[in-house]
C-alpha cells in the first residue's frame, strides 16, 4: 500500500508507464462509530481515532494523543510521554481492526502475545500517531501481525510483532 508517509519511490521510466496505466485505488476508511462498533474498548482504552487505509493485509490508523489522556496526570506530569504500554495497546487495536475487517477472523480477539517490541522514541500531547500493521502469519485460531508507530511528521515511536486469538466460540 503506498502512502504519503512512505518513502518516495525512484521514477524510472518504467516506473511512470506503469503508474500511468494502473487506476488510482481509493482507500478504505474506518470511522470512530465503526470502530466503536468493531472494538469493544471505550474511552479512555479505545486507543484509535480512525482508520486511513486497510485491506486484508494491512492497515493505516490515526491516534491522536491529547494532554487530556488520563495517564498523563501520573506518566512524567512534569514532561508527559505516552506510556509504551499504551503504545502497544494502539497498535494492538489496529492490528485487531484489520484482522476483524477479513471475513477469516471477523470474531472477537484477543491478544495473545507480544514480541520484539521496540520503542524507538517518545509521542506526547499533540502528536499524532499514524499506527501500521501488517499480517504476517496464522495458525488455527491466531493470527501474527508486525506493527509500527511513528508521528505523522514520520519520526520513528515504536515496531514489533503482536499475535491475537481469536474465539471461534464468540461466532454468531
């Protein structure tokens, strides 16, 4: 999925036929009532605003970080920072979005392991976090995603793998 925040891609002359016959796709959005309706978190744990882009495999989504997130009045009120398991929390969401969103694991999940987590830097008040997740893997029930959080300026926050059960009992 190319985005604004991705790396621009070298024009050869090859490069510009090809994006000249292939028809611009227009993205998939999520609002804030859908994912309301989709993740059974509320405020102040519903860690997406919206959603920017996804497909079966990937996801772009938006988490606005306010000085009026609870967690600030205790997480370094002097200098707030967005607490790094609040960070994988978000990404968590996202990836759990795009997985609900494929008709293979439209139930409820769960998280089910966290790995390789890096936090590569700090968000605070007035950041917005672009949150990305990939699929990677999925066995059975589980499925693994690789995720990133950098603000939408493209300063780097935090990358790792999440993996999510999900309860085939909870089908309607």
């Amino acid at each position: 999925m190319t985005t604004t925040l991705d790396a621009p891609v070298a024009q050869t002359e090859t490069a510009q036929t090809e994006t000249a016959e292939a028809p611009a796709r227009t993205p998939k959005t999520v609002s804030h009532a859908e994912i309301r309706e989709i993740l059974p978190h509320r405020d102040f744990f519903l860690m997406v605003d919206r959603v920017l882009d996804y497909d079966d495999t990937s996801i772009r989504a938006v988490k606005n970080v306010t000085a009026t997130e609870p967690f600030f009045r205790g997480h370094f009120p002097d200098a707030p920072v967005f607490p790094g398991v609040m960070l994988i929390e978000a990404c968590g969401q996202t990836g759990g979005i795009m997985l609900a969103k494929s008709e293979r694991f439209n139930t409820r999940g769960y998280l089910a392991q966290v790995n390789d987590f890096k936090f590569l830097g700090f968000a605070g008040p007035g950041d917005t976090l672009i949150l990305s997740a990939r699929f990677v893997s999925a066995l059975g029930s589980f499925a693994k995603v690789s995720v990133e959080a950098e603000t939408a300026e493209g300063r780097k926050v935090a990358r790792g793998t999440i993996s999510y059960f999900f309860d085939e009992s909870a089908r309607g």
